[in-house]
C-alpha cells in the first residue's frame, strides 16, 4: 500500500488553540451522557446491584480496546479523525468505508437526544420527548455551526456544571447508601451471574470507548498534541473509572433494585430531592450530560467527514465553510442523519447495542493494520514522546483486539440475529463500496498526518 506513505501534511499553528484543560473538557463532556443518564437503569436490570461495578469494568475494557490509539498519540497526530487513520494504515482504497462510519455514527446522536427528550418529558410532561429531541439536536447543531471556539466555550462551562451537579447527587446518595450496593454476596448484587455483569458491561461501554472520536480527532486543533493527546486521554479514562464508578454505586444504592432497574435516573432522583431540588438537579445533572454528547459529538464527526469531503469521497463542495469556519453543509448532514432515527422511534437499547457493534466491526480491521507504524515511520517512532518500543506496541494491539472481541461478542448476545446480521451486512457493503469508489479515480486521498 504505497499510496499511505507520503509526506505529512503540518497542522496550521493558528488552528492550534486547544490546551491541555481545553482538551479534558471537550473529551469528558463528550463521554459522560447518555451511558451515565439514559442506559444505567437498564444495565441495572441485567447486573443488579452490581451495576457500578459493571461500570468501572466498562471503563476499563473500553480503553483497553483504545490502548493503541493512546500510545500512538505520542507518536503522530492527524487531520481527519478515524478516516485519515484508516486511509493512512488500511491504504487509502479502504477511507471511504470509514466515512460511512461517520455518518453511522449519527446513530449516537440520535441514542443521546433520544435520552434528553425522555429526561425533559419526566420534568415537563406537557413537552413531548419527540420534540425535546429534536429541538436539543437542532441547537447544538447551530452551535457548531458557529465554530470550535464557540463550541469548546459552551463545552467548558457546560461540564463545569454537571460534574458539579452529579457530585452533588453522589453526596446526597451516599448518606443513606442501601447496603446491598456493596454487599457481594447478597442475591441481588450479581443479579444473573457473570453473564448479566458482561451484558451489563456491553451496554455500558458505549460511552466508554471511542476515544479516536472524542480526544484523538482533536489532535489537529491541541496545542503540542504528542504531549497533550496521552495526557488527555489517559486523564480522561482515570476520571471516567472514578466518575463512572462512583455515579453507579449513588443511582444504584440510593434506592432498591425495583425503583432504578430499567428505569431512568428520574426514578432515583424523585426519591432523594424534592420540588425545586429535583428539578434543578434534572436540569444540571442529566439533561446537561446529553447536551455536552451531543455538542462534542457533532464537532468530533464532522472533522473526518469535512476531510473526506476534500478528499473527494464525498462532494467537495460539502467541505465550504461558513463566515465562522464551521463545516455547515455537514453539520447538517449529521443533524439530518440523526434525527431519522428518532423519527422512527427506535428503542434506545436497540440502538446502543447495534451502535456498539457497528463500531467494533470497523475497528477491528483498523486496530489490525496499526502493526505497520513502527515499520512505516521508523525514525518519528523512535522519537514517541512515550518512549514507546516495538514490543510494547504490538502488545497494545493483541490487547485491544482481546478486548474488542470480547465487546462484539457481548453486543451481539444483546441483539436479535436478524440486527446482528444487518449490522455485519452493513460493515461490509461500506468496505465493499469504499473499494470500487476508490477505483472510480473520483477520491483523490492527501495524507494529512503531523509528528511536530
């Protein structure tokens, strides 16, 4: 694959404006959503009382199966996201695979509005979920529309306050803790053995694994990103195995198993606060979680699709910007994308299992082809700010497909044959596709990746 081998494309330094507590913020806000706020109940009622446990296990797995992009950060950085990657170690014929993959990840916006609009309709149930949804993806959508600066501002702030919120939460849970959330032996606490702690887990890291999305797409815009990327990444999975952790055992021990399993975090919050107090927290708390998704979400897809787009794969004239630098002809691809879903109706588990599989069947292949980096870049991998050796490296990737497989393999259990089946078709008609466009001569691929 000659054509993934060129010179790097150097990142404009003006573009450049991302710190190291710029980048934390954007990253954290971009996972804690609707895994914490709309699927915890429902993983509640396979695991039991075990839930945050499941959680922290989740956390873990999820940035196992991230281990290579966390090493390979203090290596190389790149614009474009997931898809110059692939076009970079799977060879540019394979990119257009992985721009499917970024409008299949409208999947998750519209997983995460469809959490916000059931958090609204529990607050003010004269507005209807549906509506909530929408609105709250169209905002954000106009958000981004007014450029990174204005996006990352309202991501800061808004983070700020949530993680605020959720401790405040955790503080009223923990004084009257139901025991059985700390009691192993009791006959709830691993309500269906191991298999409940995995299928629990299979759900939950969801919003614990795509660190490519939420903190490596951002390398072009982060100030010294081979030493800002690691930092931000690993800072970002030791706060989620705390934050993660702690928020499982408050939703879960705050009440017994009936009230929470299945159910959304309201049910929890409606036993500890009362009038203004469940309200405001409803407002900080969960309904601010989804708001922050979605905002990091919509800025973190449109990076690879934007370069895709330049690179032919998509109509070039998709890549324009307006008078705010914003990509708004595919922010508002993703926005449509996004709501389809939601017109629909789609049950929000249904969706998370088949998003989680989608994602592995796509990093899979991926996570194989990093084996080539230390051949294709001797010399800048000598120099990983991680002092990174060979050995090291390809043991992160055996790792990380371990731990991959073993996530696909519990989504699929959570999903009936028939959506596995599609999910798998879906996969390889974007391969197959990606090829025979390629072949077109119409993708005209830049490798646009930096060492500096």
């Amino acid at each position: 694959m000659k054509d993934t081998v060129a010179h790097p494309v150097t990142a404009i330094p003006s573009e450049r404006t991302f710190d190291r507590k710029k980048l934390l913020m954007i990253s954290i806000g971009t996972f804690v959503g609707s895994g914490l706020v709309s699927l915890l109940g429902v993983a509640t009622a396979r695991t039991g009382y075990s839930v945050w446990l499941s959680y922290m296990l989740a956390v873990v797995i999820g940035f196992l199966s991230a281990l290579p992009y966390f090493l390979m950060s203090s290596v190389m950085n790149f614009r474009g996201g997931t898809y110059t990657i692939a076009c970079t170690f799977l060879g540019h014929q394979m990119g257009g695979a992985y721009v499917l993959l970024q409008v299949l990840y409208a999947l998750i916006l519209s997983i995460v509005g469809t959490g916000f609009g059931l958090y609204m309709h529990s607050v003010f149930p004269a507005v209807s979920a549906q509506s909530s949804t929408l609105a709250i993806l169209v905002i954000f959508w106009l958000v981004n529309c007014l450029g990174q600066n204005v996006m990352a501002g309202v991501q800061k702030y808004s983070t700020y306050i949530l993680i605020a919120a959720m401790l405040v939460f955790c503080g009223v849970s923990f004084k009257n803790l139901n025991p059985a959330a700390l009691d192993f032996n009791h006959p709830e606490f691993f309500l269906h053995g191991t298999n409940g702690l995995f299928s629990a887990m299979a759900l939950l890291v969801f919003s614990s694994q795509s660190y490519d999305n939420n903190v490596y797409a951002f390398g072009r815009y982060t100030l010294e990103p081979r030493k800002n990327m690691p930092w931000a990444i690993f800072a970002t999975f030791l706060f989620l195995l705390v934050f993660y952790g702690i928020c499982g055992m408050a939703a879960v021990g705050a009440v017994d198993l009936a009230t929470f399993a299945g159910k959304p975090l309201t049910s929890v919050a409606r036993a500890i606060f009362s009038g203004p107090f469940f309200v405001a927290f409803i407002t900080f708390g969960p309904i601010l979680c989804l708001t922050t998704t979605v905002n990091g979400c919509y800025a973190a897809f449109t990076i690879g699709l934007a370069k895709s787009s330049e690179d032919g794969w998509l109509p070039r004239f998709m890549s324009s910007k307006n008078r705010w630098g914003a990509h708004w002809i595919i922010l508002t691809l993703l926005a449509a994308a996004c709501i389809t879903p939601v017109l629909f109706n789609i049950h929000i588990g249904i969706l998370t299992s088949a998003a989680t599989l989608l994602i592995s069947l796509f990093q899979i292949p991926l996570l194989i082809s990093f084996w080539r980096l230390p051949k294709m870049f001797p010399d800048q991998f000598k120099k990983s700010t991680l002092h990174l050796t060979v050995t090291v490296f390809q043991a992160s990737i055996v790792i990380a497909m371990m731990a991959r497989l073993l996530i696909t393999y519990y989504s699929m259990r959570n999903l009936t044959w028939t959506t596995a089946a599609g999910g798998a078709a879906v996969a390889v008609v974007s391969f197959v596709f990606s090829y025979f466009r390629y072949r077109t001569g119409v993708p005209k691929v830049e490798n646009s990746y930096f060492f500096d």
